[in-house]
C-alpha cells in the first residue's frame, strides 16, 4: 500500500485519462477511493482504464470529449456531477506534442498544439471550476510540463513549450482568481516521462541522453506523477496556491 492521501470519497475529473499521466493519475486516484470521470478523446481506451478503476472498487466513468470543444468539456464535467456526485477535485493531463523548426513550422501547426494544450486546460479549468463553485469549493491540477520553464535540447517545438509556460502562468492567475470560490489551482511540471507522446518518432532517439542529463540519473515512469499531484489536491497542500511543482528527477538544475 502507498501513502494514504486523505482523498476518498471526493469525485474527480481527470483530462487526458486514456493514456499515460492521465491515466496513471486516474488509477492513482481511484486506488485512494476517489469516484473518478476519465475523459479523454478515445472511448475505447478511457473504457479499459474505467474497467481497471472498477476493478479497483472504485467507482469510474468514461466520457469521451475533445478538450478544443468547449461543449463537451461541459458535457464531460456535468456528466460527472450527474452520475458521480459534487466535483471538487481535477486533474488536467490532455495534451499533444510534435515538432518542426520554427523557420518551418506553419501557423496552423503552431495554433492547434495551442487550442490543445493551452486552450483546453482553460476551458476544461472554467467548467471544473464552476462545478466547484457549486460545490462549495475544490483543487485543480494542471499537468503542464519542464518545457513551460526550460527549451528542451534538440527538440523543435516552440508551440509546445509555449503553451506549457502558458499553463504555469494561467495556473498563477486561476489561483486568485478562483480562491474566492473556495479553490485552489496548482500546476505539475514532469520532465521526461515514459509515455507514448515521450516515444515519439522526433524524441525517442533522444531519451536515453536526456536520462544522463538527470541528477537522478533516469527519465519518470508515469506512475512517479502521482503522487505530487496527491499531494497538491490533498488537505496536506491546503495553503498551497499558484504554484508549479517541477517533477523532473532534478533534470532543470544542470
Ligand atoms: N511524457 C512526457 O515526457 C511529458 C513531460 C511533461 C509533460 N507532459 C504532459 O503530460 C500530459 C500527458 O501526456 P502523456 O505523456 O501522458 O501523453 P499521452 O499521449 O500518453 O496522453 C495524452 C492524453 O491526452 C489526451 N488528449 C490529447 N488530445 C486531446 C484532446 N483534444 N481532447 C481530449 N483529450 C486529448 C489523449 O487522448 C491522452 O489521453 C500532457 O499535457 C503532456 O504535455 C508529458
């Protein structure tokens, strides 16, 4: 057994469930009793993790949405209230990466990595946080990234970096913005993580440098985002507001 959280009972939405951090998040969650809606794009996937959930005993729903459709992030969140019960925990994983030079890199390439992993963790944070205003308040973590803070070596990817330091900064403004309603945002920064969208074709090759490029001296099993992101949800973090929690088996100190 790992370390008790304090979090059972509570409902939680988790973005990006289907896959990777989400989905580490999502069982990590539901192995602390937590009720947990998995939303994501693939009904399939999200089907499979809510059986694991289920099997768990923890009581889970699959809600297919699209982060860009700020419709079905409603639909997503008020699904989860209708079937789960109050939401005041949420976790926001969704995300995409790919790469190009930004001397080549076309507008439209630039603005949908945006509208994914910028625009959506705002709206999906709107509709979250209105579900914790009904509520009576809640905790949302946004799972950003080290490249919101560093530029990744050999990776070309301003988009992606961009919108990640977008979503630290959102996360900041969210904090005072949303206290008043009861809720505190906090963002999570992983460095390299051992998920599909770290073994892409442009990052695969370089993975095992970046492991030597860590203090620790490895890149992250998804399963290690855990248990920061607990904590930032849990009553231990009860002061805690605004803040990004570099994840990054020290990769940023060097
Ligand atoms: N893997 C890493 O090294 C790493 C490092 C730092 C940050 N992150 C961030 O962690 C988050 C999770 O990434 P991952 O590595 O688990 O990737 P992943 O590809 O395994 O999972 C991504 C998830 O996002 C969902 N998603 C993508 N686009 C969506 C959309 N339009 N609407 C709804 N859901 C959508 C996918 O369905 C999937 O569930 C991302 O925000 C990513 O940027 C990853």
């Amino acid at each position: 057994m790992g370390a008790d959280f304090g979090l059972g009972g509570r409902v939680a939405v988790v973005t990006g469930a289907s896959s990777g951090i989400g989905r580490a998040v999502a069982l990590g969650l539901g192995v602390q009793g937590v009720a947990v809606a998995c939303v994501a794009r693939d009904q399939d996937r999200l089907d499979a993790v809510v059986t694991e959930l289920r099997e768990l005993g923890a009581r889970a729903i699959a809600w297919s949405a699209d982060v860009r459709d700020e419709g079905s992030v409603d639909a997503a969140v008020g699904a989860a209230e209708a079937r789960l019960g109050p939401v005041t925990l949420a976790v926001n994983a969704a995300g995409i990466a790919n790469a190009a030079p930004a001397l080549e890199m076309e507008t439209p390439q630039f603005t949908e990595v945006l509208a994914v992993n910028l625009v959506g963790v705002f709206t999906s944070c709107r509709a979250q946080g209105r579900a914790m205003q009904r509520a009576g308040g809640g905790t949302i973590v946004n799972i950003a990234s080290m490249s919101g803070s560093i530029a990744n070596r050999g990776l070309h990817q301003g988009h992606y970096n961009a919108s990640k330091a977008g979503v630290i900064h959102l996360g900041r403004t969210l904090a005072w913005e949303l206290a008043p309603s009861g809720v505190r945002v906090n963002t999570v920064s992983p460095g390299y993580t051992l998920t599909p969208m770290a073994m892409r074709p442009e990052q695969v090759d370089l993975m095992a440098g970046y492991a030597a490029d860590t203090p620790l001296g490895r890149n992250a099993q998804p399963e290690e985002v855990f248990g920061p992101v607990a904590f930032l949800l849990s009553d231990a973090a009860s002061f805690v507001t605004g803040v990004d929690l570099l994840v990054d088996g020290g990769h940023t100190i060097w």
